[in-house]
C-alpha cells in the first residue's frame, strides 16, 4: 500500500524482476529504496532512495558476491535499525550483523564518508521536517506558553540527537584518562565557560585536581604549567575559537592528553584533540543564544563525571560526605 516501504536489493544493480517490484511500488505510491553494489545502478533510477556501496571486484569471480554480500547485509541493517546503529561501534555492529568490524568501516568509506562515526551523524540527524534550533520554532507572536511547550519539545529531541551521537568508547578512553593524570585543565569562553564551571564544581567535589579561570588569559596562563601528566578538555561548539584552540596548542606541545568536547566537523579543534567527543550540529552562526549546544555539551561533562565517580563509589560518597559536611559550618 501507499503506507509502506520497499527495498530492492541487487548487487549488479540490473536484476529484472527486483525493478519491477520497485515499479509496481512506485506505482501504488509507496516508499521507494535501492541497494546496490556498483555506480549508477539500474535499479536506483526506479527508487526514491538509493544506496550504492561500490565493494570493487569480488576475490573469486563468478556467481559468488561475498563482498556485495557483505555489504548488502550492512546496509539492510542500518535501515531497518538505525536508532540502534546510532549507538553502537563498528565492532559491535558488525558482531550482530555477522561481519567484521574493518568490513563496516569499509562500507562506511565506500558511501562517501570518513569513517562509521561520520555515518552515524547522519543516522542520527533528525529525518522528519521539524525546525532544529530554537530560532526557527520560536516566532514573535507566541505566548509564553506557546514558547515553552515548544522549547519543551525540541529539548527533548535535541537531548535525544546527543545521546544517539555519543561515542561510548570515546567516553570510556577519555574517562580513563581522567582518572590516570594528575590535574584537569578545562578551557571554554562565554557559554562554554559556563560548561567548564559547571564542570569544574563537579570535580573539585570528588576531589579531582581541576583548573579552570573565568579569565581566559589566566587559562593560557595556567596552560604553560601543564605536563605530560594531565589532560587539557576544550569545550568549543564551532572548534574555531582561537583563544581554545591557542591553550590546546599548549597543552599538546607539553605532551598532555587533549580531549575536546565539540560539533562533528572538521575544525583547527579537531586536529588539536587525542580524543573527541561530538555534540550534535544544529546550531548556525548567528543565534539566539548558544541554549542547544550548551546543552548537548553539559550532556557529555555530566556523563564524564560519572564516569570518574563511578571507578570507586565507596570513596566517591566519602568525598561528598566531606564536601557537605564543610559546606555545612557556613549555616
């Protein structure tokens, strides 16, 4: 019916009665998709949709298509799975779809993209219609409870994107490098400076050696002490604020392990950091305010800090006891 999706599936790209069930479906109005294994395929002129995995020739020719098998098998998983995919690694993927984790980067590279991470960004952008950002949803006419019903709602769409884009072997490598260094230094201006504070107060609780200034020339200050020892976190959106990227210079010039908490592109931020952490790219220029992308960025520093807290609960809850019982004698 009019109300489903149909996939055709043909390596060559030509099979005859593969086309004709994608016509009869364009003819009822269906929903039409195509996978294939070579360029400009038959098959992707009779669908709306199509995927064109260019595998190569096969290792041992004929009738055997091991590697059009292979990615075939791929793709059909991803769109029948995508909200799953979105959080799993290439290692994990493979493992359920019964290929290699090097077999799922390949097919990655083969739709265009630089890796499987640079495809789950796109997995996990949102495929409806809706405004992505809050300056396209909030219009002048709206009551104020207009504004928070829809502020609700696409906060909660956005903190889902953040989720789904999440990297948790990039998270476990960087958590494990907070707890080996001996001082956190954090470097973030307006509201990413509000992400470092936030952040800062969380770990001096846990009692976690962390530096971080208002005063961004007391950042860069502070930069110039750092050692091979610890780790430098910048939290920069757009990647391209120069005050950042300047104390990431520093600190990998000192040998210091540099995480960056920032959008999925490739930035003067993304060439400085060991270790990256995406948030979703959903804000332009010119805004209202940077509401989504400190969000997202609070997000990734939260489960961070929960990271650290969790390697040793027990003395976890003894550092807090402490924290409140000082913060007690002021009352």
């Amino acid at each position: 019916t009019a109300n489903d999706t149909v996939v055709g599936l043909a390596a060559s790209g030509r099979t005859p009665y593969v086309i004709g069930g994608l016509d009869y479906a364009n003819s009822i109005g269906a929903l039409t998709g195509a996978i294939s294994c070579v360029h400009n395929a038959r098959i992707s002129e009779h669908a709306a949709v199509k995927i064109e995995a260019i595998v190569g020739p096969e290792v041992i020719t004929g009738s055997t298509r091991m590697k059009a098998g292979t990615a075939q098998k791929i793709a059909k998983y991803i769109l029948q799975n995508s909200n799953e995919v979105v959080q799993s690694s290439a290692q994990a993927l493979g493992s359920v779809v019964g290929v290699s984790a090097a077999a799922v980067i390949r097919f990655s590279h083969k739709l265009g993209y630089r890796g499987f991470t640079a495809l789950k960004v796109d997995l996990a952008r949102d495929s409806s219609k809706e405004a992505m950002n809050f300056d396209d949803v909030i219009e002048e006419e709206d009551s104020m409870e207009t504004v928070v019903n829809k502020a609700k709602n696409l906060n909660m769409m956005l903190q889902d994107q953040a989720y789904r884009l999440l990297n948790a072997e990039n998270l476990a490598q960087a958590v494990q490098a907070l707890l080996k260094c001996q001082t956190i230094y954090l470097f973030g201006v307006s509201g990413s400076g509000i992400v470092c504070m936030d952040f800062m107060e969380k770990l001096s609780r846990i009692n976690r050696r962390v530096v971080y200034h208002n005063d961004f020339h007391d950042q860069l200050a502070s930069a110039a002490h750092m050692s091979s020892q610890d780790v430098a976190i910048a939290i920069s959106y757009s990647g391209k604020t120069h005050e950042v990227n300047t104390a990431m210079k520093v600190a990998k010039e000192t040998g210091a392990v540099t995480i960056a908490v920032t959008q999925f592109r490739k930035t003067p931020l993304s060439k400085l950091s060991d270790i990256l952490l995406y948030v979703p790219t959903t804000e332009r220029e010119l805004r209202l305010g940077a509401i989504a992308s400190r969000n997202a960025s609070l997000i990734v520093t939260d489960l961070l800090y929960l990271g650290l807290a969790k390697s040793n609960m027990k003395q976890t809850k003894e550092y807090l006891v402490k924290t409140r019982n000082a913060i007690n004698k002021l009352k």
